[in-house]
C-alpha cells in the first residue's frame, strides 16, 4: 500500500504499456521548445543537491530534465515530483548552465493539468485550490480541507488538523478578535504595511500575538486585506494585490508569490530586529539557545543570518549544524503535509540533542515541523519568530528620592 512519505511514482516508467502515448502537436511542441532549453544540461546534478525536497522525491530535478531530454512525455506525466515541487527556485538559483529549472518544470505542470492524468494528493490540491481562488479571494483551511477529504485525501496529521481547526473555530466566534494594534506606550512608534496572507487570520491567537510583539517593538502594523497570494494555487491563479511600496510579510510563501507579482515584500521579522538595533534596545528569548529553522521558499542564508541578527539582540545562542538541515522540506512537499521527511527528522534529532527549541519564521513551517516532532515522537518544542522573540522592556525609571 503506498503512504504518503513514499518516494515514488503515480506510475512507474516499468508499468508503462509498451506502446507510447499519442500527444497532441501542441504538448510536442512545447516539449521539442523545453528540450532545446534544456539541451545545455550536462546532467551535474547540482540541481538536485541545492533542492529542499530533494531527499524525499523520487526523481528530484535532475532527472525530470533528463526525461525531457530524452523526450520521455509519458514518464514525466507520470512522475508525482511534478507536483510535489514546493517552486522555490533553489535548482535554478543553482544551475551552472543558467537553465531556470523551476520555470521548466512549472511548464511541464501547466501541460500536465491539461494532458496528464496524476492522482496524488499535491495534485489534488493544487486544483482544489485554484477551482477555490477563481471565484474567492482566500483558502479557507476548513472548506479546503473538507475537499480534499472528499477527493479521498484525509490528513496525515488528525491530531495537528484537529487543533488547527479548533483554532478557526474560535476565530470566527463572536468577540474581540484581535489585540490592539496600537503601539509600545514607551517607544516611538512607526506604521508599516502589513499583508497577513491567508493562514495568519485563520489563527486568532497567533494573529493577534503578531500585533502585540510588533507593538512591543513600537510598530503599528496597517494590514492589508488582500487575500491569497497565489502560491497554494502554483501558479495557476495569480495574486491579485498590488503595491507600490514595500509590504512587510509574516510568511516566506507570501514574500516569494507576491516576489512573482512584482511586489517589493520582506519579512516583518527583519524590520523589527532592524528597529532594535536603530532604537538601541535589546530583544528577549524563550530559552538560552534555538535551532534555527527558515523552510524551503525563504532565502535560506538570509533568513538564517536574520535569525542569526535576532539572537545577538537577545544575548542567546543559534545551534547551527550545516545549511541544509535549517531548509529541508518540513512535510509540505507542493504544498500538502505528508508526514515527517528525513529532512524535518534530521533537524528535531539534532534539536534533541542539542536541547534546545526549533525556532522558524514561517508558520506553515512550525506547524508541520510541530506534526513530524509529533510522529516521531520527539519532545521538542517549535515556535513561530513571535512566540520565541519579544522586545525586551525599556529599563524602569529610577524612583527619584524627591
Ligand atoms: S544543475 Fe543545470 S546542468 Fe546540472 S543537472 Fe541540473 S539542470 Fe542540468
Ligand atoms: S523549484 Fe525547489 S522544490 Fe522544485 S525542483 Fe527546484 S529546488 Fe526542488
């Protein structure tokens, strides 16, 4: 029986029938433009090396090349790989012959919805997604799942599932439903635009902590309501925010889909470590130590460095093993938790050893990081950049002897 963490194939090259499908001129092409494009290749495979998700795929980027090279159509049509592709664009970041991998790949995705006939989940989801965003302007996490399940696909996590959405529940009942986005009393205070994506306003609490520690930092975050960003989609239903000015995210998928859209984005996480060191005051940290973790669609080296910057403020100390470990796949291979990946074992066993908390800027991230932890039963926390790091507070007055 196949599980979801299985490093396979919808249909193997071997269960093929012998007789190769008939294509329309239009996919041939299309494929004869891709091979040029690729005719370059020399097969070094550092593609696959720089890619995330690689140790959980079955191909990895590499070898979907090489089928198309060799013009293996069915072979490529049949390989989940496709579709588990997070398009973070590391393999083309990497590529010593300046073949934009992941835009070879989108196009292969873009002809297989039409020509293809997988049946995995990411798939699956991808057009859940993009039938919601035609006529909506966000996932709802509830409805989304509900789909999925209807198409066969029931979570890998019950128990993360369930909390998630016990946590939407509560959102959506009646009260105060967010704490005040005023500012630190005892900071000057700057307004930056804020775009909270869609899984964000699904957590009420987590929400409402984002306001209260950019507060702290003397920051009024001016939100935009602007729905999805696109990515869940995979690029099947572009975003439709624009901006001229810089909007600050708290979401590595939203600073990379937006990125797309021409939008000037950057993490919230930057300007608020940024406006310590301005303002000269310091941070504060849950625990003495942490191993950073920044998920697969941030800029890896940044997003750590920036994690590095956070710790020196907080006077605490970043485990780092090697930069793989901090920007392996956490489960969500395209977009949909499959379960613990060697990638978010590797780095919970290290954050074991080390005893100290994993700590992400990307809440999708902590939230499957905190499913693998549970699958493998390992007790080690994991925070979102908010529930570890805090403004510290201003030094009290001294009472004046007066
Ligand atoms: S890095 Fe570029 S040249 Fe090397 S295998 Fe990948 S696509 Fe081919
Ligand atoms: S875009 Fe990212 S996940 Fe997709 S093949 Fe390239 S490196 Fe791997």
């Amino acid at each position: 029986m196949r599980t979801f963490t299985e490093r396979s194939d919808t249909r193997r090259v071997d269960d093929e029938p012998s007789m190769p499908t008939r294509y329309p001129d239009q996919v041939l092409e299309e494929f004869a433009k891709l091979a040029e494009e690729c005719s370059i290749c020399y097969q070094c495979g550092t593609c696959t090396s720089a890619c995330p998700s690689a140790r959980d795929l079955y191909r990895g980027p590499r070898r979907l090349v090489r089928l198309i090279l060799a013009g293996e159509i069915d072979a490529l049509f049949a390989s989940d790989d496709l579709w588990r592709c997070t398009e973070c664009g590391a393999c083309t970041t990497a590529c010593r012959m300046e073949i934009d991998v992941a835009s070879v790949l989108a196009r292969v995705r873009a002809l297989e919805r039409i020509h293809g006939s997988i049946r995995c989940p990411e798939r699956t989801a991808a057009e859940a997604a993009a039938r919601r965003l035609e006529r909506h302007p966000r996932i709802e996490n509830v409805l989304f799942a509900a789909a999925m399940a209807a198409r066969g696909h029931v979570p890998r996590d019950v128990v993360g599932a369930a909390e998630a959405g016990m946590k939407i529940v509560r959102t959506r009942l009646p009260g105060p439903k967010r704490a005040a986005t005023g500012a630190s009393p005892t900071r000057p205070t700057v307004t930056l635009p804020f775009y909270a994506g869609c899984s964000l306003p699904q957590d009420g609490e987590l929400h409402a902590l984002v306001h209260e520690v950019a507060a702290g930092f003397g920051v009024r975050l001016d939100e935009v309501d602007a729905g999805c960003c696109g990515h869940p989609s995979r690029g099947a239903v572009p975003t439709h925010f624009t901006s001229d000015e810089r909007v600050w995210t708290a979401c590595p998928a939203c600073d990379a889909s937006l990125a797309e859209a021409s939008v000037d984005t950057a993490p919230l996480w930057d300007a608020l470590v940024e406006r310590a060191r301005r303002e000269g005051f310091a941070l504060r940290a849950r625990s003495a130590s942490f191993v950073p973790y920044v998920g697969c669609l941030a800029d890896r080296d940044k997003a750590i460095a920036a994690l590095g910057d956070a710790a020196e403020l907080a006077g605490v100390d970043m485990q780092v093993a090697y930069p793989g470990l901090h920007n392996a796949c956490c489960g969500a291979l395209g977009g949909m938790y499959r379960g613990a990946t060697k990638g978010s074992k590797r780095l919970l066993e290290f954050a074991a050893q080390a005893g100290a908390p994993v700590v992400t800027p990307c809440v999708l991230c902590r939230d499957n990081v905190r499913s693998a932890a549970r699958q493998l039963r390992l007790s080690v926390p994991v925070y979102f950049w908010p529930e570890f790091f805090r403004a510290a507070e201003p030094p009290r007055e001294e009472a004046s002897d007066a």
